[in-house]
C-alpha cells in the first residue's frame, strides 16, 4: 500500500510538467487546450490527495517541503556561495 501512495504522490506531479511543457505546443485550439488542461488539474489533485490518505499528512509535508520553489532556490544560493 505504501508503494501506491508514492506512485501516486509523483503521478500527481506529472500532469503538471504536462499542463506547462507539452499542452501549449499541441495543435489544438485554445478551448480544447483548456479542457484538457482542466483534466490534467484535477487529475493531478485527484491522484495527490489519494496519496495523502494513504501515505499520511506527516510524511508528505515533509516530502513536499523540498519540492517548494523557496526552499529550492535557498539551496541553490547556498550551494552557490561555497
């Protein structure tokens, strides 16, 4: 069951890449890119929340805090200034 959860804890992050790097190059229009990017959202939340049901708040707090834009960037500067 614990490998389930972290499947679907880095599933959930896949559709986003997809929303941002794939859906805006495809030869769709503009109304078919937002439905699809609707589906990717609530995909993507579907698949995160059903991991922190079975993985547990605690472990994916934890886990999330190092994929937070502040927390990499502060590790990027620190890295940089050694």
């Amino acid at each position: 069951m614990q490998k389930l959860g972290w499947f679907l804890f880095i599933a959930s992050f896949l559709p986003w890449l997809a929303i941002l790097f794939i859906v805006p190059f495809l030869p769709l229009s503009i109304a078919e890119k937002t439905q699809i990017d609707v589906v990717l959202a609530v995909l993507a939340e579907v698949c995160f929340w059903l991991s922190v049901v079975i993985l547990g708040k605690e472990v994916v707090t934890k886990y999330r805090r190092y994929l937070n834009p502040r927390y990499l960037w502060n590790k990027i500067r620190n890295f940089h200034r050694r």
